[in-house]
C-alpha cells in the first residue's frame, strides 16, 4: 500500500534531476519555491562571480542591470532591496521629473546566462513605484493583476503558451534548396537552420522554459542574396504570468545565440509579399485543482466557449496588444492562414480562435502503431487548448496575455456568452464561395494601428475594469499606434516592393 506514495516521491526527484534548468537540478526544488537562501547558497556553492537583473521596456525588450558579487552582504543588500532605475528612460508614460522606480528580482526566475563568459545567475525582475508598491502600468504587475482578478471571479487558473516564429538569415545557399514556401516540417539537408533550433531549445530549456517541441516552419525564400527560412519554438501551457515571462527570455536566447553563430534572425511579422509572415498564435486552457476544464464529455464545455467569446468580443482591440507595428497588418490580409475574420471553428486555420484536433476519439492509437504494447488509455483531457491567431512578435507579451486574461475573463461575465459563441462559429473554411454570406454577418479585424487604436479606445473600459490596464497605460498605447499614422498605408504602397521593404527594414526586430 505504500509503495505508491514512495514511487511518486522517486518520480517527483527525477524529474527535479532531469530539469534543464541546472539550479533545479542542485537545489532539488522547482524553481516556484525558490527562496532568498536558495539563490545565495546556489552563488556561494557555485562560483558564480555575477549577478544580472532583467525587465521588459516600454519597446518590449528585456533590459539588463549588472552586479559584479564581491560579498555577501551587498548580495543579500541587491536580493533583499533591490535596485533603482530610471523610469523615464523605460517607459513613455512616466516623466522625467519623478522617475525613479525600484526594480526587485523574482527568485522564481533564476537562471544562469549561458552567453555569460564570466559565470552569471540572472533573474527577471518586478517594477515598484517610490512608495514602495507595484508600479500600476508595469508590463508583470498588469498581467499578475489580469490573471488573479481571472481566478477571482471563475475559480479557474488561465495557462498559456506560444508558437514562437521567427526568420533565420544567412548567406544564400542554393545545396539542397528547399521547396518555396513548402518548409513545413522539412528535414536537413532541406531544412539548413535545424542545429540552431535544437541549440535555441537547449538554451531556452536551461534558463526555465517548458518546450513542447521544434521544428522548420513553411516560409523560406532567397532574397538579395540571403536565404530565409522559417522555424518555430513551441511551448507548454503554464499558468500566464510564467508564460509572458519564458516567451521573454526565449526571444532573448534566440538573437543572443544567432549573434553568436554569425546569423541574422528576425521576429517581424511580415518580411516580403507573397511569403509566410511570422506569427505568436497563443493557446490557452483553464484548469482547477489541476485538471483541465476546456472539455466535458469528450467536447468542448461551456466554460471554455465562455472564453471564446470573450475573446471573441474583445478581439478588435486586442490587436493593439498583439499587433504592435504596420507590418503587423500586411500579415492580416485575407485568403492567408492569419485571420481577418473574427470567428472561430475546429482545426480550422482560417478563423482567429481555432481549437485544435484534440485525442477525443478514444482509440489506443499507441497499441495499434506498436503492437506489443499493452493497452493503454489515450491521454486526452490535459492536451485541449484553445488557440488565438492574430497576434505577432510585436506584441508587449506581458500586455498581450493581460488582455486576454482580461477577455477570457470578459466572456464568462457576459450574459449572452454562448449565444455570442453560437453565432461566431464556422466549421469550414470561411473563404469559401459558399460562404459569403456568412462572412458577410462577420466583424473584421483592423487593418492598422490606427485602427487598432480606435477600437481599444471604445472598448478600453473592458481592460481598466477592476484596476487592471491603468487609464495612463492606455493612453500610451493608443498614442503610440495613432502616431504611426498608417490608415490607408497598407493600400497605399501595395505592389510597391520597395516601399514595402523599407517598411519592413524599420521594424525588422521589433518587440
């Protein structure tokens, strides 16, 4: 009887062992209960010689403040109070009169820097004001602030993850060319950037993200003597805030590693006419006392088609999180795989909240492909997420997951929730003939960021509802996408390659 509770002890301690994160691995404890002690005794025991605070700029940027250790005291000093920064300098919506603002490390965060030649721990950080409380417009504190007024109001835990996509560029190499625009899951030789993927995903792992897998996406073309090919990194679901903040460092670790290899990499959203833009689709799930609530007998519940249209609703502004520069909308142009319409539908990529082919049929396909298996039950409940697919690496992660912790939130409020659902769902591709007037009934997204701006003002009161966006920070955003003053751009230069491509040079690493 007891052996049980021992066997899941053991299977607790290996897979603190086999965690790539290597301070998991010596402290024997997730990186969730990290403590002060914890991180120095990992430094004294470890030699580590440095210390490195990070935190996300107003540009959506991870910023670096370094320590060098040459004592405990000033260690403990650095943990304990952190240190103060000019806030001014960071954000646009803080003025330089009154803009010092403390930033504190999240020992949950820890992570050694392998770019690093002298041995480094690093740790994201949180913003606090001078009075010593959470900044209320910093990018973590909206999004801790979004995902608990979410579990406040349904009982439920938001998760999430993202598809990161991203460009690599190196000289042209015409050996092997892979198939235009059929790079798809291709292997090398086809595929020429898979070791850098597989070196990013080692990385990414060590410094605490949870990768579900990678693998060379459909975009690669030859321009101006470079070949570009198209990969992706995509993660498990883990509770939102940790999820911004993995998706942070993965982008950091991805241009870190190509700077060091002598390659270009870029996470713009569109980079030529007539070839795959990048995207961040970003799944999410709503779970309780760790089981997943997006099914219920073998379908999808009302819970999580509550979710949907809340997002569903709020889709026209979340945009303006999710989609932060012009190229943005030259990737959300009809008849593509990124949406237009705002609807949603099964393993249907043409709507923008798809949910995705789950293992609902109850089939041991694992006993049927390997037939000494013995029979075993589909694991199925735990892998249902739903997916959005407009947003794009411009995107201020921590807002993007604000706003749609904030929009799941919004649909379980909504009185009319799944009529709203009922009526947006499409179960076949929406461009088809047969469906114009469906498509007609359906709203759009906008096609810009003025656009963008226009809808987050009439439907900013959704996002400072419960204190959670503060009025400044929406005033800034809808400034920054109004100064863009690109209404009619995308119909203005199109089929002006070069227009287009001095577009895309200005924002190429954005966010």
């Amino acid at each position: 009887m007891e052996r049980y509770p021992q066997q899941n002890l053991n299977m607790e301690n290996l897979n603190l062992t086999l965690n790539a994160n290597p301070l998991v691995g010596f402290l024997q404890k997730p990186a969730c209960d990290f403590t002060k002690s914890d991180i120095v005794r990992y430094i004294s025991e470890n030699d580590i010689r440095m210390v490195n605070f990070m935190y996300p700029g107003g540009d959506g940027r991870l910023k670096t403040l370094n320590f060098v250790i040459t004592d405990l005291d000033y260690l403990n000093t650095i943990l304990t109070s952190g240190e103060r920064v000019d806030g001014s300098s960071l954000f646009s919506f803080i003025e330089a009169g009154a803009s010092d603002l403390y930033v504190l490390p999240r020992f949950r965060t820890a992570f050694l820097d392998p770019f690093a030649e002298v041995p480094t721990l690093t740790m994201l950080c949180s913003y606090f004001d001078k009075d010593g409380k959470p900044l209320e417009s910093a990018p973590e504190h909206t999004l801790h602030k979004a995902a608990e007024r979410f579990t406040q109001t349904t009982g439920l835990t938001f998760q999430a993850m993202g598809e990161l996509e991203y460009y690599v560029i190196d000289d042209d190499d015409e050996t092997f060319a892979a198939t235009d625009q059929k790079g798809y899951h291709e292997s090398a030789p086809y595929a020429k950037f898979g070791l850098f993927r597989q070196l990013c995903m080692k990385y990414i792992a060590q410094c605490g993200g949870h990768i579900k897998y990678g693998h060379s996406e459909v975009g690669n073309f030859h321009l101006n003597g470079k070949i570009y090919e198209q990969n992706e990194i995509e993660f498990l679901p883990v509770d939102v805030e940790q999820a911004a903040d993995e998706l942070m460092i993965a982008k950091w670790v991805i241009r870190n590693l190509a700077w060091e290899e002598g390659l270009n990499v870029t996470f713009a959203p569109k980079i030529t006419t007539g070839k795959a833009g990048s995207g961040l689709h970003i799944h999410m799930r709503l779970m309780k006392d760790g089981v997943n609530r997006m099914l219920a007998n073998g379908a999808l519940s009302d819970d999580a088609k509550r979710m949907i249209a809340g997002i569903v609703d709020l889709a026209p502004s979340i945009t303006a999180f999710g989609n932060k520069n012009p190229t943005s909308y030259f990737r959300l142009v009809p008849h593509q795989e990124a949406p237009t319409n705002i609807c949603w539908g099964d393993r249907n990529r043409s709507v923008l909240v798809r949910v995705p082919l789950g293992w609902t049929a109850g089939v041991d396909m694992c006993r049927m492909a390997n037939p000494k298996e013995t029979e075993t039950a589909p694991i199925a409940n735990i892998k249902q997420t739903v997916e959005i697919r407009s947003s794009d690496c411009s995107a201020d992660l921590y807002q993007l997951l604000a706003g749609l912790c904030v929009a799941a939130r919004h649909g379980f409020e909504m009185a009319d929730a799944l009529d709203v659902a009922a009526r947006t769902y499409v179960d076949v591709n929406i461009h088809d003939a047969q469906n114009a007037d469906k498509l007609a009934q359906l709203a759009q997204l906008p096609d810009s960021c003025a656009a963008s701006a226009d809808c987050l003002d009439r439907q900013r009161k959704a996002y400072e509802a419960h204190d959670i966006f503060s009025p400044a920070l929406i005033d800034g955003i809808i400034q920054q996408l109004r100064a863009y003053d690109d209404r009619h751009l995308r119909t203005d230069i199109e089929g002006n390659t070069e227009e287009v491509l001095s577009l895309v040079e200005r924002f190429f690493h954005c966010g």
